[in-house]
C-alpha cells in the first residue's frame, strides 16, 4: 500500500506540475534517462528533453491549460517496477477539451519512485475544434 500511494503522488504532483506549467517539477518526477513518448507519438529521451519539450508545450499551446488526471489500475510488476494506467483531461484556454490515456513505467530507485518510461496515447479524436487546431500547432510533430 506504500507503493501505491508513493505511485499516486506522482501523478499528483505531475497534475500540479502542469497547472503551474512548471516544465523543471514535471520532469523531476522522471528518471534521469527516462523515456517521453507524448500524445502524437514522438519520442524524447532524458530528463532534459522532457523538461524542453514540455517547457515548449507550456509557453505554446498548453498555455493557461488545466489537467486533471486519474488512475485507473495500478499494476505491480515486481517489488521494484510498476504500471500506472491513467485518464487525462486537458482543458485548454480557449475552453475546448480532449482526453489522453498515459500509462507511467515506475521503478523504484534508492531515492523514490520515478517515472522510467511515460506513453501518451490520444483517446479518440479531439472533441472540439479548437483542440484539434491545437494539437496541428503543436510543437514537436512526428515526422
């Protein structure tokens, strides 16, 4: 029960982190070497590109935008590793909405858990007009 809730404060503190859009807390809350792959499939490695990508998303699109996560499973693997399955609500300034589904790869190191692999996947297509012209503008497209 320990695990699960130190796994539950991290997407607390990622939650509060992105309401902040404070890029620097986000991404302390990932390994050093982690894994970043965001809503449109692009992948980022390392705690300085997460902080990067995501300090771009939150000057650009993502400004003034509220998320609100929950977990919907938590899937020990081990004592030392753990899936977080969650569901995102992302409203963005304009009021347009849509929902992502990042599931957390956790291991447990000798200073906490943190986060080693983060999969973003987009459920559906964006609900809102204003959403999908946000995603079309977002800064980091796959090729």
């Amino acid at each position: 029960m320990q695990d699960e809730q130190a796994l539950r404060d991290i997407v607390a503190r990622l939650e509060a982190a992105w309401n902040r859009s404070d890029a620097e807390a986000w991404a302390a809350e990932f390994a050093e070497d982690a894994d970043f792959i965001h809503v449109l499939g692009m992948h980022f490695t390392g705690r300085p590109a997460i902080v990067e990508g995501h300090r771009a998303i939150f000057d650009t699109i993502y400004k003034g935008s509220h998320y609100v996560a929950s977990i919907e499973k938590i899937r020990p693997l081990g004592t030392s590793a753990a899936l977080v399955f969650t569901l995102c609500a992302l409203t963005l300034a304009d009021g347009s909405t849509f929902e992502a589904r990042p599931t957390l790869a956790a291991e447990r190191t000798v200073s906490g858990w943190r986060i080693a692999a983060f999969q973003n996947t987009l459920v559906g297509q964006p609900p809102t007009q204003g959403a999908a012209a946000v995603l079309a503008r977002h800064p980091h497209q796959p090729n």
